[in-house]
C-alpha cells in the first residue's frame, strides 16, 4: 500500500465513525421520538376516559338530581293539599256547630 492509500485509509476512518455514530444517534433519538409519542398518546386516551366518565356521572346525577327534585315538590303539593283540606274541614266544622 502506498503511502497516499495509507492517508486516505487514516482519513476514512473517522470519517466512518463518526457517520456511524451519528446513524446511532439517529436511531436513538427516532426511538425516543417514538416512545414519547406512544407514551403522550396514552396519557390523552386515560385523560379522555376520565373525562367520558365525569360526564357519564354528571349526568346520572343530574337525572338523580331531578328526581329527587320532581319528589319534593310532590311531597310539597300532598303536603300543602293535605293542610288546605284540614283547614276546610275545620271550617265546615265551625259552620255545622250550632250556634251558642
């Protein structure tokens, strides 16, 4: 080998690595890119089921909360039904007395 081929090897070398290295450094960086994805990708989807489900349950308890609601006002209508008859008899009552 000559001399200039011997240079030229020395100077291929590095060169060599150095690509080499950067295609390892590549490859890293490509997989890392990828786990971070994945990794976002799944926080995204947890925090979208989270956010189904605390819909999913406002709901039910806006249902449960009108429910609980159309009762009281039931309860309410019975009870004020029940004092307007009370006091109706009471006055029927005092009108049937005779008189003293």
């Amino acid at each position: 080998m000559t001399d200039q081929e011997e240079q030229s090897l020395k100077e291929f070398k590095p060169v060599e690595k150095r690509t080499a290295k950067e295609a390892e450094q590549l490859a890293k960086d490509q997989k890392r890119r990828r786990a971070n994805l994945a990794r976002e990708q799944e926080i995204e989807k947890g925090q979208k089921a989270k956010a189904a489900k605390r819909v999913e349950k406002r709901a039910a308890e806006e249902i449960d909360q009108i429910a609980k609601d159309q009762a009281r006002k039931k309860a309410n209508l019975a009870r004020e039904q029940a004092i307007a008859e009370a006091q109706e008899a009471r006055k029927l009552k005092i009108k049937k007395r005779p008189p003293q």
